[in-house]
C-alpha cells in the first residue's frame, strides 16, 4: 500500500500536547503522493455538490471516492489512532471540508460523545491537503476547551464567545485563561482534534484557491455517535479490510 505519513513518531510528547490543549499540529506530515490523490478524490467530490440527497458525498465521502475509503484502514492511519485512542475503536465518519474562494467560513461549535464518560475518546484527523494561512480558510481553536466536555459550545463571532461561554474560563490543569487562537498550515498538515474542542473557520480570501481538505473521526465504542455517516451498504460490504471498523459498538 502507498505511504500516506513522512516518517514521523508518536510519543508520550504528542499525546500531553494534545490531551493538553485538545489538538495538536503535525505540519507537512503527508507524503507528496497523497497530497496528489487527496486533492484529486477531493475535487471529485466537490464536483459532485451540491447535492441533498440522503447521502451527500461531502459527508459520506469516503463512500464516493475509493481512496478515500481506502484510508480508512490504512495501516499508518490505523497505527496513529490506535496509539491515541488505544483499543478497541471504531470508524466514525470521513467528511470533506473544502472551502472555496469566498467562503464565509464556520462559526464556533464543538461536538459531542461521552460527556460523562472521559474513557469514551473521539478523535478527528484533519488533512489539511493544500494547507491555510491566519484569517483565510484558517483554523481557530481555544486550547483547553476539550477539557469541560461541553458539546454545546456555540457562538457566530470571536467576541461572542468571549464575552459568553470563553469569559472567566480558566485551563482546568494549567490554571491559565482560555484564549482564542490562530494558527496556520502548510501544505500536507495533519491536525488531531478531541471532538469537545471548541473550535472556528475564518472566511476564505475570494482570491485564494479552494482549500482541499478532509477529516477522517474514530471514537472508542461504547455510546451511539450522532455525527456518524455511514450507510448500512457501506458498513456491511464497502471495505472488506475494515468491517470490524464500521459496527456501532
């Protein structure tokens, strides 16, 4: 199978970086060919929109492209989520999240599972293919917001989710105040994300090119997901190499 990760190695430092701050950025980790079939599988599926059917393919992307799904139970993939999340874990959903020229972008939210269980883990990877830079396409994030498991983070601007849900808030282990942060990306970035984090998209430059990315989700079984998009057709015969993946529980 084709190499999807540059050598790169998961340690004790990178799960306190992101079990501290909720994510953690892994820069220019994908290999030249990916970020060539990514953006290829990527445009056939924006290709394909818009389309409101009960299957769309930009959530159920990996059934519409098949190298997209065959990242799914790539053994590099499998190895980097087993070493976050341990076992056992299922396949939760791929989705893309292209962002084109003018996009207005995505207001602040997080998402649900386990509120009441912190041994249930839920874990997205995003490829950022084509990367981003601050305030265009880019990714805003509030480190340590992961850690009061609040599913219901909602607020359509930087000042209303301070002066709402971000204000007195401190970091539940270091004791500093929550912040927002921008960050940026290069091409081929890979960023994990626990589902609680609270997190934004700023708008897309009208005259920047379409941001190719993807986010595939695992989650340690154990509840129902609502965020899971997957077809019964899909789960029972669309990979062989990954039907123990698909199950619910």
């Amino acid at each position: 199978m084709n190499e999807l990760f540059k050598p790169y190695e998961w340690n004790l430092a990178n799960q306190k970086v992101l079990d501290m701050h909720g994510h953690i950025i892994l820069p220019g980790i994908l290999v030249k060919s990916a970020i060539e079939k990514l953006t290829k599988s990527l445009e056939v599926i924006q290709g394909m929109l818009p389309d409101e059917s009960e299957r769309p393919p930009n959530h159920f992307a990996a059934e519409f492209d098949s190298y997209l799904a065959s990242l799914i139970a790539h053994p590099e993939m499998l190895e980097l989520v087993s070493a976050v999340l341990g076992e056992p874990f299922r396949f939760d959903h791929c989705v893309s999240l292209n962002r084109l020229p003018g996009n207005g972008g995505v207001q602040w939210h997080s998402h649900e599972y386990g509120e009441k269980d912190c041994k249930l883990g839920f874990l997205r990877i995003f490829f950022y293919v084509n990367g981003f830079e601050i305030g265009d396409g880019g990714l805003k994030i509030v480190s340590g917001s992961h850690l009061f498991r609040d599913p219901k983070i909602v607020a359509e601007s930087d000042a209303e989710l301070e002066d709402g849900w971000l204000a007195g808030k401190r970091h539940p282990e270091t004791g500093a105040c929550l912040l927002i942060e921008e960050v940026s990306a290069p091409a081929g970035t890979v960023v994990l994300m626990w589902t609680h984090a609270a997190h934004a998209v700023t708008p897309r430059q009208k005259v920047s090119e379409t941001r190719w990315t993807v986010v595939y989700a695992y989650r340690n079984p154990g509840l129902p997901s609502k965020a899971r998009w997957i077809s019964k057709e899909f789960e029972t015969s669309g990979i062989p190499e990954a039907r123990y993946l698909m199950p619910l529980y």
